[in-house]
C-alpha cells in the first residue's frame, strides 16, 4: 500500500463526497440532519466549505483507491481522508469573503435558531482541549464501500507521524460522538479525557487526547 498524499484543492469534491457517505448515520449528523433521505446532500453542503478551508491552510491527507490497493475503483478515486486543524489554521489571514460559509449553511439547513444550539453545543469541545493542543482531527472518514481494510488506521498513523515533526506539533486531540470508534482511537494511541452531552438532548461527545 502507497503513502497517503496531501489533499489538493481538486480534491475537495471528492473529499467532500467521502465525508458525507461515512457520516450518514453517524450520531451527531443524524443529531444535527434528522432526515435520513436527505442527510447525506445536507452533511456534504455543510462540510464542504469547511472541507475547502481545511484543504488551503491545515493539514489533510487522502487515499486513493490505487494507493490503498482498492480493485474495481479508478486509481485516483478518493476513498478516505483524514482533515486535521492545526494550532496555526485559527490564526491564518482569512480569506476574502466567500459564500458560503459553514456556519451560514447550517442555518439554511436547519433555520438560525437551531443552528445557533448547534454551533453552541460543538464550541463546549474547546473546554477539553489538552494544555498544550496540537492539531485537532476533525474529519477521518472512509468510504462505506472501502471500510474494514485498515484504510482509516493508515490515514491516522501518517497523520501524527507527519504532525509530530511539524512546527505545530503538541498534543493531538479529536472528539467523537459514536461510541464505537473509541477502542480504534485507543488503539493509536489515544485516551478519553473527558465527554459531555450535545445539547439537552444531542449524543454523547467524548474527547480524547493522543501522545503529546
């Protein structure tokens, strides 16, 4: 199997795609997007102009098919991605003003006042932060086709090893609302540090913190 590589701007579709197939029954999607029928175009309108941010100043890698030794799929087909926000990404200039922002299709999605519970109940994270935080891995997904052969397990290895050796190196943290992916975190190296409830009646969000 390839190394991952660095995701590029043309990348952003397909990453964006990944995320929204790997995402849709995940608890705090199916919090957030409550219709499952249209849940997956909902996840992929919110994520990508995050996706797109993260892609031009933070740090994500992808897979392709070829890379991870996938058959029945182009080579160069994104099947997994992981998005990580470094410490430096808060403090990048901005970009000019550009529609849409993630925040601004939330509540389109939702209406302003549930986007605003929302918003406010995933800022409860930063609390948990380590104490000298690295980057934040917010999105590891991979697509449903291509799960169970170890593809995410790449993706988080080449991400800390690369991280580790950056400038923005500290500790790396994540948060996740599905209960099951926390014996694969353990696994590479993380520990539960903390977890609360998503709104009054939102998932269970626990946060980890990796080797520092």
């Amino acid at each position: 199997m390839d190394d991952p590589r660095p995701a590029r701007a043309d990348d952003v579709p397909a990453i964006r795609t990944v995320c929204a197939l790997a995402y849709a029954d995940n608890p705090l999607m199916s919090w957030v997007l409550p219709v499952r029928s249209t849940r997956e175009d909902a996840c992929a309108a919110w994520l990508g102009p995050a996706l797109e941010r993260y892609v031009a100043v933070g740090h994500v890698d992808v897979l392709t098919a070829g890379a991870a030794g996938v058959g029945g799929a182009p080579a160069d087909e994104v099947v997994a991605v992981a998005a990580w926000r470094p410490r430096h990404a808060d403090d990048a200039p901005e970009p000019p003003p550009r529609l849409p922002r993630p925040a601004g299709v939330l509540r389109a999605l939702v209406g302003p006042t549930r986007a605003e519970e929302v918003l406010r109940a995933l800022a409860g994270t930063a609390a948990y932060a380590p104490a000298r935080a690295g980057a934040y891995l917010n999105y590891l997904a991979v697509h449903p086709a291509y799960q169970r052969r170890g593809l995410g397990g790449v993706l988080l290895r080449h991400g800390l090893h690369a991280l580790a050796g950056s400038p923005w190196r500290g500790t790396p943290w994540l948060a996740t609302s599905d209960p099951t992916n926390v014996p694969f975190y353990a696994r590479h190296g993380f520990a539960a540090t903390g977890a609360f409830t998503l709104g009054t009646d939102g998932p269970r969000l626990t946060v980890m913190h990796g080797r520092g």
